[in-house]
C-alpha cells in the first residue's frame, strides 16, 4: 500500500485529507469532492460545483437515503456504483462470474497520488478474483475533469474468465436540486446535432448508440442544468465520452431529488471476458462544471481539445478542396486536373480527390477493398496528378474507407471470412457493402501496408477516412458469437490510426462517417478535424453547426461551400451566404468549379482570402453564441482572439420577415477599456458599448438568406 498523502504535499489541482478521507480535485472555477470511506469499502461523492475551502471540504457532510428496506443509502451518492447489496440505481459496473453469480462488496485497497494531478482510488471484490481503480486526472489550464476505471482479473491463471457486463468509465454523480434539464443533440444522416433541451423527467433516460460507431443520431454527451441557464448565466454541468464505438449515457433522476450521469462505452449485451491477470481500461469520461451557463461549458471543452486532444492544435487548418460534389464517381485525371487549377486561382491550399479513383469503382457496388488506382481512370496512377496538385501550392489529398469491402472485389473474393458476419445468418449489406473486423490484427496489418504505400508512393498529405454504414451480423474472430467488436472494432481503428501517424508526422486527417456519424473526442486524439455532415446546405448547416459547436470547437468543424441549388435539399442560396456559413468553421468548396460563372468565382476568391484574414480567430479563438438558430430572426456567433485584440461577427438571416426588428448585438469578451475599429467601415466604439449597449446590426441585402460579416480590431 502507498504511504498516506499529506495535502501539504500536494499541488492546488488535488487535496487529500487523511483524517477524514476527502479527496477535492479543483480546476480553475470548480471542485469536485468525494470522501473515501476504508472501512466501509465505499467512495461516496460530497460536492461538485462552486470551489470550497479545503477546510470546508472535510466538514461537508454525505448526504444519505432514508434508512428502510426499500432505500439504497448509497443510491447516487457512491462515485462508482456496483451491483450488489443495497444498490437499486444504475450500476457503473456488472460482472459475471464463472460460477454465474455478479453481486460485488467492495473494499477499499489505496488511496494513492501521482504527478500532483492524476487520483488513484483502488477497490477490489472482498472475496471474489476482480480489482478495479478509479482514476480522476485535472488536466493544466483548464476547467475538466477527466475519469476512467481500470479493471483487473485477479484471479490465478488456471481460473477462468469473468464477464464484465458493464463497464463504465465514470458515473458523476450532480447536487440536489427541484427539477433538472437535458441539453443533448439527435437528428440522422445529413440532420445531424439537431440540439434539444427537455425537462429530465424522474427515472432514467440513456442516450446510445448500438451501431458499431458513435452515430448520426446522438453523440456521446449530456449538458444538465437546473432548467434557468442560458448561453451566458447560470450553473450548468456537462459531460462527454471519448469513444469511437458503441456507447450509451445513462442520466438518473431519484424521487430523492438525486441525479447523475452514468457513462460506458458498449452497450446492452456487449460483453467483455477478462482472463486471470488481464486488464481492461475504459475510455476517459470528460466533464465541466460552469456558471456562465451554455457558452461557459462549450469554451471549456474547447479549450480542452486543443490543449489536451488535438495531435496539432497550434496549427491553422487548410482551405480545402474536394471534388465528390463535382464528379461524384466519374473522377478522372483529366477532371481532376481541370478542378485543381480552378481551386488553385481561388486561393485554395488543398486538393482533395474523393470517392472512384481505385479499384473498379465505378459506382458503389463495386471496389471498396481494391486500393490501387482504377485502371481505365487513372491509367498513370496517381503520382501525376499529386505532382500537379503540388506544384500548383496546394497540398494533395484522398478519400479512403479503410473499413469497409464490396462482395464485388478482389479482397473479399480472397477474405470473405474478414468481414462482420455469423455463419448462419445473411450478411445485410448497406450501401451495397460490407464491414471489415478491424478487432482483428491481420485485417488492421492489411489496411496498415496498403495505407503507407498510397501515402508514400503518392505524397498524399491528407486522407478523408470514411465509414458508410453501421454493423449488422456482428460476430467475433471468425465468426464466432461475439459482441465485443461494438467496442474492438474502433479500437483497432485507433491502434492503425496511431500506428500510420507514427510512420508519416506529416499527414493529417480528415474524420468522416457518412457526414458526422463518428464525430468524438476518441477519435479527435488521432485527426485532426471532423467532415460535420453530408448535408451543405448552408442554412441547415446553421443548426447542425450549433449543436456540434456545444462540445467540439469551430477549428475541428469542416464546413463547405457547394453549388446553388443544393444538391440534397434544392435550396438556392447566394454565394455570399454560403462561404459565410462555410466560415464559421473549417473552410472548404465542393462545387462544381467549373461551371461556376466569372462573377462568381472572384466573390469566393475574395471571400477564400477573406477567411484566411480571419482563419486564427474562427479556428483558435474563443467562440460565443449571440443569437442561436430558431429563436429569433438572426444567427450570430462571435470569434475573439486570446488577448481580445481582435473579432469576427458573423451575421445570418435566414428568412425576412416584415417588421422584425433586431436589437443591437451585444458582443462578448472584450476590453472594455479599449478601442475597437469596424475593419470595412471605419467605425469606432468602446468595448464597454460593444458589450453594453451592442454593435448595431449591419445592413444585410434585401430578401431570404442575407449575411455578412464584420471584423473589429483594438486600436487603444
């Protein structure tokens, strides 16, 4: 066992008292407070909100259930529930055992500190062959909390294995208070990050995936407040998975007024069997408490992924372009050479070419797993075009799908037996294909030597990594019954990620599945920015970028600029309106280029140079919410740079309506000391009336899907 802690010892960030048993782990705005009982063998939270003298921490007292024969005392209060003795909430951890039976009592091993930042709590079953720690990490500058659980087969080696039947990460544990409000996203393919906010209702309530990915329809996060916050007052309390397969959230609300959030990667029946001496890691669970309300809690995640995430946060994303909406599968050299010199004369700094450049894809019925270059389109292969693209200025990239394999290729005809499938059952196919278990060695070693010969070979800087369709029929090695490749799978996806990295610092990637169908901080901590949605049209890109913008921050979100009408919803939008929702992001075109007229093609080049002026505040700026889609007649969001030297405002009106007024925009996080100057208008005002009194609205062009943008800087 350790030796004790004392907290005279410890840094700000963890304070430990012996004594009493309170652990507080503070970040710049918060604590959270859990008491650690050894003879009792429980860990029962105390306070997580507001920051308390350490002092005060130790006083607190831990609030109880009622003491009868229906009441679990510890129901949510204990840090990580079990299943066993008198617990009736959601249990952060199952087991079976060999012998079938699951009920664990817990005890207390250790209570241990390292790095000044990073709390141990280690438990174990008082008779039965598991262990498992909690662990709790303040990451520096920031406002976030991380939590994970490790969990330990300790059995000796002729045992057999037990079955961890959930295993979650973190349960967090909230305050009472009268009533409580779920702030979380839904939507499907192309209507993704659709945000809603509703009243948590007594009871539980799981947000999941059950695809194999993270999914279109939810994302692995859940915002509560007291039901009184708004983007910038009130408490609020947030938190997020980091997890690239299937995962559910479960947020519980007691008649006791208690409530709290359970988070797990896998979900119902997806099993996983721990052998004497292994050890299973859960993903990290996130989570902030703020009192500025909704923007307070989306900045702190913010900060949180370029700090802590991204593999290169200081840099500045590219202009992109992609040709998809252009050629769709009738890609060629010839195309594709035509649309690079286009996109070059706009200001453009990469060229992506997209779907049908291998195999014998012609359309999506055929090719997946055949990764050379298509033989009729490509004839010199891809070299040419990539020495073009680069001696134009523009860095030279591809889409793959690494994933996936038509029954119409060479690689399925050779490995049938490497896709998700049960020997008895019909393999379902969506999108006319199949996918790859990347849970298995031999099929990531494959994907790993086809991946570093079209980089290397080609000098492909980027790769759009896709992934079209959800899992079905999904056994393990060999078809066996398994459902652990729900979780396997996407772990095997990051060890090829890491693993491809490693081999090429300089590549970077784009993550993609079917639009924003695995957008999450799993994946984040292996790319570098995430394809948002397939849908571009630029007025539904307003909401689904408000929701997205809740958790992950502007420089990860890749946004573009397509053709009018747009190709999904027929909307016709002018070009202005949409390089300005464009933006907002991670700027990009997908338009036919070729057919866009001369006018055109100066406004976005214009715009493209525009962005660029304006690139560092969008992507690594601090972003505030002033007026959100579908509660008023404007969408406005305001980017600020770290020293509040200069903004960007960029302003929406979707649809006119007669007799709408709009009030002056009251901007956020200036000096209000200083000076600001309209970079186009020459204007003046104080920060202090820019955040007071409000930038009066500028003019925006008469009718439907009017915008514009103004750029302030400090001149005193």
């Amino acid at each position: 066992m350790a030796a004790p802690v004392s907290s005279q010892a410890l840094p700000a960030s963890v304070e430990f008292d012996e004594r009493s048993g309170t652990v507080v782990l503070r970040t710049h705005a918060s604590c959270y407070v859990l008491r650690v009982d050894r003879a009792g063998g429980t860990v029962r939270h105390v306070h997580w909100g507001a920051p308390v003298p350490p002092t005060d921490a130790a006083a607190l007292p831990v609030w109880a259930g009622h003491d009868d024969s229906f009441e679990g005392r510890l129901d949510g209060v204990e840090e990580y529930p079990v299943e066993g003795g008198a617990r009736f909430g959601v249990p952060a951890l199952e087991v079976r055992f060999a012998d079938g039976s699951s009920p664990l009592e817990p005890r207390v091993d250790d209570v241990r500190i390292t790095d000044g930042n990073h709390l141990v709590v280690a438990l174990r079953d008082r008779s039965r062959p598991l262990a498992w720690e909690l662990h709790y990490r303040v990451p520096s500058g920031g406002d976030v909390l991380e939590r994970w659980t490790e969990l330990i087969h300790t059995g000796e080696a002729n045992e057999e294995p037990l079955h961890l039947t959930r295993y979650s990460s973190a349960h967090w544990p909230l305050p009472q208070r009268s009533g409580w409000r779920l702030s979380c996203v839904h939507g499907g393919w192309s209507a993704e990050s659709r945000l809603e906010r509703t009243a948590l209702g007594v009871g539980e309530t799981t947000l999941t995936s059950r695809r194999g990915h993270t999914g279109h329809h939810a994302n692995p996060w859940a915002v509560l407040d007291a039901g009184h916050a708004d983007e910038e007052h009130g408490e609020v309390w947030a938190t997020a998975l980091a997890t690239s397969g299937s995962w559910r959230l479960t947020i519980q609300r007691t008649a006791a007024r208690r409530a709290g959030v359970v988070a797990s990667e896998g979900h119902e029946g997806v099993e996983i069997p721990l052998a004497p001496g292994q050890r299973y890691v859960t993903p990290i669970s996130v989570a902030v408490y703020a009192t500025g309300g909704f923007g307070d809690v989306s900045r702190a995640f913010h900060t949180y992924v370029r700090r802590h995430i991204l593999p290169h946060p200081d840099e500045l994303r590219p202009v992109l372009y992609n040709s998809w909406e252009a050629t769709s599968f009738e890609v060629d050299e010839d195309n594709q050479l035509a649309l690079a010199r286009r996109a070059a004369s706009l200001g453009v700094e990469l060229f992506v070419v997209d779907d049908g450049w291998f195999g014998a894809r012609d359309d999506d019925r055929a090719g997946l797993g055949d990764w050379t270059p298509h033989p009729r389109r490509f004839p010199r292969g891809l070299r040419p075009l990539s020495e073009e693209v680069h001696r134009l200025g523009m860095s030279f990239g591809v889409w793959v799908e690494p994933e996936m394999v038509n029954a119409d290729s060479d690689l399925f005809r050779a490995h049938p037996d490497w896709v998700l499938h049960l020997p008895d059952r019909n393999a379902t196919k969506l999108r006319n294909q199949l996918v790859l278990d990347f849970s298995r060695p031999e099929v990531t070693d494959w994907a790993y030597r086809w991946l570093h010969t079209l980089v290397a070979d080609n000098g492909v800087d980027f790769l759009k990594w896709d992934f079209n369709r959800s899992f079905t029929e999904a056994g393990g090695h060999g078809g066996r019954p398994s459902r652990r490749v729900y979780i396997e799978h996407a772990r095997g996806v990051y060890l090829l990620l890491d693993r491809l990295r490693a081999a090429f610092p300089a590549l970077r990637v784009e993550a993609c599945a079917g639009g924003g169908g695995r957008a999450d901080l799993g994946l984040l901590r292996r790319t570098d920015q995430v394809w948002t949605s397939d849908n571009t049209d630029a007025v539904d890109r307003l909401a689904i970028q408000h929701g997205f913008s809740q958790v992950y921050p502007a420089g990860v979100m890749s946004a573009w600029v397509t053709d009018s009408p747009n190709p999904l919803t027929g909307r016709s939008v002018p070009l202005a309106f949409r390089f300005h929702s464009a933006m907002a992001g991670v700027l990009g075109i997908g338009g036919d280029l070729t057919r866009w007229t001369a006018p055109e093609v100066e406004e976005a080049a214009r715009l493209v140079q525009r962005y660029k002026e304006i690139r560092p505040l969008v992507q690594h700026g601090r972003q505030d919410r002033l007026l959100v889609p579908g509660e008023g007649v404007l969408t406005v969001v305001q980017y600020t740079d770290s020293d509040a030297h200069r903004a960007a405002v960029l302003v929406w009106r979707s649809s006119a309506s007669f007799g709408s007024a709009c009030p002056p925009l009251r901007l956020r996080g200036l000096d209000p000391d200083a000076r600001y100057r309209d970079e186009d208008t020459g204007a003046e005002w104080s920060g202090a009336t820019l955040m007071g009194y409000g930038l009066p609205v500028p003019a925006l062009p008469d009718g439907d899907c009017a915008s514009t943008m103004v750029v302030l800087h400090r001149t005193t």
